[in-house]
C-alpha cells in the first residue's frame, strides 16, 4: 500500500486524497471550536491549484470548479462538498487504475493517462452523488420556492469572480431563511464581482442568474 501511495506515477492521487484529509480534518476542527471554517476554506478553493496554466487570463481555478459542477447541473450543494467529493473520488478512482494495471501489466500507468481515466471515472460519481445529496439538503419541503422568486432577492458572491460570461457561487435566502446556492453574473457588461460582494438578482438565464452590484443597504439581510 505504501509503494502503491509514494510511486510516482500515483502522486496525483495520493496529494488529492491528502488534500481531502487536511480539508476534512480543518472543517472538523472548526465545528468543535466554532470558528467559520467552512466559509474560509470556501473562500480559498479558488487558490487550491495554482500549478494549473490557463490559457485565458479572465478564468481562475475557482471559475474551473463552478463551470464544471453547473454543466454536471448540480444545484443547491455548497462546493466546498463538492470539491471533497471530487478529490476523494479522484483519488480511489485513480489508485484502483493503478492497481489493476499493476496487477496485470506488471507496471503502472503514466501518471497523466491515470489521471485521464480516473477524471472519466470521477465526473459521473460527483455528478450522481451532488444530485443525490441536494434532493436531501436540509430545507423545509413545506416551504419550497420558486426559482423564479430568487429574482429581486440580495445575495452573497461566495466563490469565485463573476464576470459577464463566467459565473460564481452566490448564496441567498429565501422568504422562510432557507439558504440556496446559486451562478451568479453581473447583468452588465464591464461589471464584476468579488467574494463577500452583496448583489441584487434582477433575471434569470437558465442555471445562472443575473445580478447588478447591491447598492440598498436596507435590503441587505
């Protein structure tokens, strides 16, 4: 098992699994000693692959996450689960490839043709598990809204960096204080929105929903 963890070609697994562990182990932390963990860590999900060259300068890691879980349609699960669910998935997905491959070739894969097969095999595990988890998030099926209700509601750019054209996270609360997860991005063009900016939703466009910059304070909650 340890030569399975520490070969080189199995270091993508291995860091993804570890990166779940410190994220899991924080998180926990933060919940017995009531810090805001989860928001902090949210918050810097954006920054946890830096090694990554994009090509286009206006997309960040944090746009990369929140791109690829809306085509999965995944709605209503904070990405900070869906980030651990991914990494986790990732990591066993990408081992057991490695392990057979060992097991009947005698050699491992090259880390990217493992890393290839483990990424087909984690996207239907994450894209099954957040529409299964969002059917059982806590909320009050009694008090079920509309989406087209979140239209003139306030809400909180929560990760990423909204632009026209690339959308981030926001988090709003309906009528009954049920929070709800939403894309997000600026109904104007040349505007933009940073993590913690309060913004008004003001249409709907399919999955996201477009937001001028909150300038009302009173209809901040």
């Amino acid at each position: 098992m340890v030569e399975l963890l520490l070969h080189p070609a199995n270091m993508p697994f291995t860091v993804a699994l570890a990166l779940m562990l410190c994220i899991t182990f924080i998180e926990g932390a933060g919940s017995v000693l009531g810090f805001g963990f989860s928001e902090y860590l949210d918050n810097m999900v954006p920054d946890l692959d830096t090694s990554v060259d994009l090509d286009a300068p206006d997309v960040d890691a944090g746009s990369v996450f929140t791109r690829l879980f809306g085509w999965m349609g995944i709605k209503g699960v904070p990405l900070l689960i869906l980030v651990v669910v991914f990494l986790t998935s990732f990591g066993l997905v990408g081992l057991t490839i490695q392990s057979v491959a060992q097991g009947v070739m005698g050699f491992y894969l090259p880390a990217v043709v493992a890393s290839l097969g483990a990424l087909v095999g984690t996207i239907p595990v994450v894209k099954v598990f957040g529409r299964s988890f969002a059917r059982f998030f806590p909320k009050d099926e009694t008090e079920a809204v509309s989406e087209k209700s979140y239209i003139g509601k306030v809400a909180y750019i929560t990760v990423g960096h909204a632009r026209v054209g690339s959308p981030a996270q926001a988090k709003l609360k309906d009528r009954y204080g049920t929070s709800h997860y939403i894309m997000v991005e600026p109904d104007m063009a040349g505007e933009e929105f940073d993590q913690g900016d309060a913004v008004l939703i003001v249409r709907q466009m399919g999955a996201v929903y477009g937001a001028i910059r909150n300038t009302a304070e009173e209809l901040e909650t």
